[in-house]
C-alpha cells in the first residue's frame, strides 16, 4: 500500500541560469579549455568569502562534461544560477 502523500508545497527558488561560455576538449584531447564570454562574465553575480576574496559561481553539467572528456560531444556549455 503507497504512503500518503503530504499536501506541503516546496519552496519556490526562481533560478534562471546566464550561458557564460563552453567548454571542449583540447585539439591534443590532453587537456580541458574553458572559453568565457567577458560581457556575460561582468554581469555575473558575485560572493565574497571571509578571507575578503570574491568570486563568481559557475555550473557545468557533471555528465555533459564526462561526455565531453570520453568524446561523446564536442562542447557543453558554462552557466552562472543566478539566484
């Protein structure tokens, strides 16, 4: 018998995500090269940690980057969640 599902709505996060740049692998296949777009960069939100440093966040897929690495596809794409 299936539990009962509680009527509890979750909470609404509108996260929207900005394309920033891709990623491929190198020519050679030994490396992985990042290409930023540095207009979408300068409009990234950014965080400061404690020590005073900022930084922005950004996302890659976890299995469109391991399909890029074993070469199942030729680029993925780099997105800052804007939160």
């Amino acid at each position: 018998m299936p539990k009962a599902k509680q009527n509890q709505k979750p909470e609404e996060k509108n996260t929207e995500a900005m394309l920033v740049g891709f990623v491929r692998k190198s020519n050679a296949g030994r490396a992985i090269k990042l290409s930023i777009n540095t207009s979408s960069f300068a409009d990234c939100g950014t965080y400061v940690t404690s020590d005073g440093q900022t930084y922005v966040q950004l996302v890659i897929s976890l299995n469109a980057l391991s399909a890029v690495i074993d070469g199942t596809r030729a680029v993925t794409s780099i997105s800052h969640l804007d939160a």
